[in-house]
C-alpha cells in the first residue's frame, strides 16, 4: 500500500490535535456563557434531556471524519497493472519576435515580455504535444528541437532577449523557412507554426512562403503582439540612459502593429489570426485551431498502473458524518419543523418581493430590450440601445454584431461597416465568419446606391473580399458561396459597361477634327531684327569705308568680288547642308532658328563661324562622348536596393 499524496499526511498529523483542542475550547466556552446568563436554579430545568456523551459522540464522530478525508486526500493506493500509455499530440513550433520592436510598451510591460507570457500559457494548454521554439530578427535559427520537456521550453523561452540574435530587423520569411526545415527533419505528423510577433516585416515574401508552407503541410497561426497606433521606439546603451530609435534619415522609428500581413499569412497557411489582447486569447487558439487537428503517436511507453483506493476512506468518512448529523444531544425529539419553517417562509416572502423590484431595474438598458425593438421593427431604436450598451461594453463584439445588423436594417450603411467591422476582431471563428458575410451584403448594398461606376466598383470590389473571407472560414456556408458568384458576375457586367463607354468615347473622340492650333513662328524671329539691322549697318558703313578709300584696278577688284561671291555662296550652301543634317537628328528644332542661323551666317564676314555654327560643332562633339560607369554585380546591386532597418 502507498499514497499518491503523502504530504497530506502530515498535514492530517497538524491539524487533527488543532481540530480537537478547538472544540474541547468551545465546548467550555459555551458552558461558561450558559452560566453566566442563566441562574444556576434555571439551569438543570433548561437542560433537562441534554446528555453530555452524546456531545462528546458527535464531536469524535466529526474528528474522525476529518481524519478520513485527509487519508482520502492522501490517495491510497493498493495493487497496481501494467498498461503501455501511448502519448498522442501536435508538433507545435512557437515562433518569437525578437527585434527592437519588440521593445514597445504600447501593451505593457512589453511586446516581448507579453509574448514570452503567451508561450508559456501555450505550453500549459498544449499538454500532450512536443513543442519547439524559434527565435527570429533580421534571421532566425531553432533554439529549442521539439520536445516533451516542458522545463527545457520554459527555460529557452525565458533565455530570449533582444540581443539573442546580433543581426537587427524582421524577416518573417525567415522564421517560415526554418520552420519549414524542421518539419522535414521529424517525423511524419501533424506540423503547426505559431507566429508571436507585431508583423512589421522588412523582408518581401512573406505570403509567399506561407503558401509554400501550406503545400508542405504546415499550418501557420499568427498572434499580433502590439496595437495599431503603435509606439515610439526606446532603446537603453550601456550607461542606462534612454534615448530614441531613429532610421537612417534621422526620424525617430514608430512600431505599429501590421495585422493586414499577419491575417494574409495566416490564411494563406490554413490558419488564422488572432491579436494578443484579453486573457482568454491562447485558450480560443488552442480550444478553436489546434485541438480540432489530428494527432498522432510522438511517444509511447509501459507504466505500471496503480489501483485507487480513496473511495473506501471518503465513503466512511461521508457515512460518519451522516451519523453525527442524525445523532440529537437530547433523549428528546428537537423542536418541531413547523415552527423553524415559519421564518424561512417569511425569509422566502421577503426574498421575492425584494427580486420582483429589483428585477425591473435590471432589463432597463440590457441586450433583451434592444432585441425586442429588432424583433418589432424598430431598428433606429435598437440601433441607439445597442450604441448606448457598447458605451458600457466596448470589448463585447457581440454588441458590435447585432449593432451593425439594426443599422443595416436601417439603411445605414456606413454605421452597419462600421460596426461589422469592429465584430471581426471576436476570437469566436463562428462569429467572425457571420462578420464578414454581413459585411460583403452591406458594401453590395452600399455600392448599389452609388451612382458614379467607380465608387460602384470599389464597393462592390469590397463585397467581393467579405463574402471570400466567409467562404473560407467556413466552406459549407451555401448563401455566402452564392452570394459571392452572383456579386462577382455584377462586378464583371459593370466593368464591362465601363470599357464600352470608354470605348465610345475615344471613337467619338477620334470623329472630332483636329483644329489644334499650331505654334505661331513668326513670333519668334522677331527678337532678332534688332542684331540684323545691325549688322546691315555695320556692311554698309564698311562698304562706305571701302568707298571712300582709294579704288584699285578696276579688273582686279572685279575678279575679287567675283570670288567673294563665290566662297559666300559656297559657304551659305554648306551652312544649309549642316541646318538639314540637324533638323534631321534633332526634329524639336524650329525652322525659323533655321533662318535666323542662315542670316547670322550671310552676315558674317568670310572666314569667321557664326554663334548657331559654334553651337552645332559643339553638340556634334557632345554626342560623341562616352561616360564610363562603374556596374556592380546582381549580389550587391540587390543588397543596396535594400533599405537596412535594424528594428
């Protein structure tokens, strides 16, 4: 024979002389009392029939079942059996944060204080399945294997720190892989991820290697650590003194929690999303995603199974008990019942009257009195009683619930999104399901009102995303799957109209006649008369000069002027040929900068470049310049596109 529980032994060894000196104390002390509010003369008259043994007999028979429910307690056990206890469970690998963001106390102490909290109440539920964990950052790594050693998990989850990993950021594709690594080296069963993190990635790829990881079989669930508005980013060096988190331009880093990422990772890996707020949160994940999973055998092993035997000692000691209940200190029957029942009735009176006043005041402004307004038609009205209870129950998504199906009854839309919205965050899958599929009806209705096709289409494109997250939280909902064909096909027609008339609208266009006006050239050239005149003036005082000078021969000076104009002519002919060869290469030039380049040309004097010839050299050299640049390798182009956040 041995006991499962021996400490209760010596607990029994404590208490059972304490319990027998209490009432041999108050045994006295009632005497005494007796005797000093009642006359000893009195006394034998108002004792009569009271037999001192059978106190004493009632106070034993009470010692003694104490004993024998401490006994109880202590779990005898008496003859064993050998059984083979096989251990059937998940194989859960718990994923955790461990970036400087994680530091934000927008939940406090911290994000990552909070997460370790939330493994461990992981640990505790998960009972019968091994557990690993995976710490990440800018990398990740296993630092625990999977094991049924709860000690050895509790003892890596509390050796995590910022600094456990020293590459700074998030990369959630990273902790993905490594999971995926593991799930590859063990045993053929059922593999889930759990993700504690605030899911501000730095890394692209995340959905896509949650997809990878659902064709290999592992299930991701995610839990948000943080709040959407978020935190200022705090960091301590080595002297104690606090200072803020900044990037590489300087401006102080805010953490705020991405749930958009978090829910596309968890859904596209067969899991959902859940934030880490209340105290029931790792309960609903447990009870609501990993419990309903198959398990499998991760180990299995013979014990020797030992046979109870504390319902002999407890039923004895029940059975005493009854004993000393039905044993009377006197010889004589107690008082009669009838006259103990008259106050209890009294007692039951006052109880109901107090009950039949008291429960008015509490339907005044409940849930019951709201859905009665629904049930008769008094929507507005349900609407405001559901508002006024939400003032009181901000958490209850329940309330959001019903509060966006009164403003959908209503005809207010906007409210009823609202409202369904705010029911999605419910750890009830059911609920959230029923969410999104009045939430895809209300943006379908919403968008029916609107007349201008692109609102229309962003509504109804809304629609659409509802109705699909209803379908897959549950596949066996018939209206949400019909509801969203029948929406799909409306987006479809209206987008089809949509091109029809952009269509018939550029034909219409394309009919219209072209009376762009054209660019008014001769605007231009009229800044250039001024150096033109000039330039006539400055020939024709030369050819006064050249006339006032003495003449030479005749013949000569004729032959000479002949070959002027012939070189001018040659020269003109060549400057047209080089304006035809740029308008060619560069068609933006305008045909009156042509002219203007041919009069600067006729004007100078032989042997002399005009301005428009310089700048026509200059830009033919230009184009024959080559810049060297320096290409760096794929490798290192990719890592400088890279933007490194070390948070």
């Amino acid at each position: 024979m041995m006991f499962a529980n021996p400490q209760m032994l010596w607990l029994l060894l404590v208490t059972l002389p304490l319990l027998t000196v209490f009432l041999w104390w108050a045994w006295r002390k009632k005497q005494s009392l007796i005797a000093r509010f009642v006359q000893s003369r009195l006394l034998a008259n108002l004792t009569v029939g009271v037999s001192p043994i059978r106190q004493k007999i009632r106070s034993a028979l009470l010692v003694a079942a104490v004993a024998l429910i401490f006994v109880a307690l202590a779990q005898p056990q008496w003859g064993f059996a050998w059984e083979e206890a096989r251990q059937r469970g998940l194989d859960i690998l718990v994923a955790i944060d461990t970036s400087r963001s994680m530091l934000a106390e927008d939940i406090p102490p911290n994000r990552l204080t909070r997460a370790k909290l939330a493994a461990l109440d992981l640990m505790k539920a998960a009972k019968s399945d091994r557990l690993g964990l995976i710490a990440f950052a800018g990398t990740a790594f296993l630092q625990c294997p999977l094991t049924i050693d709860d000690e050895a998990f509790r003892q890596s989850v509390a050796a995590l720190d910022v600094g456990v990993i020293p590459q700074g950021g998030t990369a959630l594709t990273e902790a993905i892989d490594v999971a995926l690594a593991t799930a590859k080296d063990e045993a053929d069963n059922v593999k889930v991820l759990v993700v504690f993190t605030d899911g501000e990635d730095h890394e692209e790829g995340a959905v896509a290697a949650a997809q990878k990881a659902a064709k290999a079989g592992l299930r991701i669930f995610t839990v948000g650590v943080g709040t959407a508005e978020g935190e200022l980013l705090r960091a301590k060096d080595e002297k104690g003194t606090t200072s803020y988190v900044k990037d590489d331009k300087g401006n102080v880093v805010k953490s705020r929690l991405n749930e958009t990422l978090l829910r596309e990772i968890a859904e596209a890996a067969n899991g959902f999303y859940l934030p880490l707020r209340g105290a029931s949160v790792i309960e609903a994940l447990y009870k609501q995603g990993l419990a309903p999973l198959p398990k499998s055998d991760i180990a299995s092993r013979r014990l020797r199974h030992y046979h109870e035997r504390f319902q002999w000692p407890l039923g004895l000691a029940i059975l005493l008990l009854i004993v000393e209940f039905f044993v009377p200190d006197r010889r004589r029957v107690s008082r009669s019942e009838a006259i103990l029942a008259a106050p209890n009735a009294e007692l039951r009176k006052a109880v109901a009257l107090l009950v039949a006043v008291a429960l008015p005041a509490t339907l005044i402004g409940s849930p019951s009195t709201a859905l009665k307004k629904y049930q008769n038609g008094k929507y507005d009205e349900a609407l405001d009683e559901y508002q006024r209870l939400l003032e009181r129950k901000p958490d209850d998504q329940r309330l959001y619930f019903n509060a966006g199906a009164a403003a959908y009854k209503a005809k207010e839309f906007e409210s009823a999104t609202k409202n369904f919205g705010a029911a999605l965050q419910a750890t009830d899958l059911n609920l959230q399901q029923r969410a999104y599929y009045n939430l895809g009806d209300t943006f379908y209705q919403q968008g029916e009102q609107l007349a201008e096709p692109a609102k229309k289409t962003e509504a109804w494109e809304q629609a659409v995303k509802g109705f699909e997250s209803a379908v897959k939280l549950n596949p066996k909902d018939v209206d949400a799957k019909h509801n969203l064909e029948f929406v799909k096909q409306k987006l479809a027609e209206l987008k089809k109209q949509q091109e029809q008339s952009k269509s018939k609208q550029n034909q219409q266009d394309s009919s219209k006649p072209q009376n762009e006006p054209q660019q008014d050239q001769s605007s231009q050239p009229n800044q250039q008369p001024n150096q033109k005149s000039d330039q006539s003036k400055e020939d024709q005082s030369k050819q006064d000069q050249a006339s006032q000078s003495p003449k030479p021969d005749d013949d000569k000076s004729e032959k000479d002027k002949k070959e002027k104009d012939s070189a001018k002519r040659d020269q003109e002919k060549a400057d047209q040929a080089e304006n035809k060869e740029k308008s060619a290469a560069d068609p933006g030039e305008k045909s009156d900068e042509q002219g203007d380049a041919s009069e600067q040309a006729s004007a100078t004097p032989l042997g002399q470049m005009t301005r428009e010839q310089a700048r026509q050299l200059l830009d033919s050299q230009k184009g024959d310049e080559k810049v060297m640049m320096f290409l760096p390798s794929n490798d290192k182009a990719k890592s400088r596109s890279k933007v490194f956040k070390d948070w």
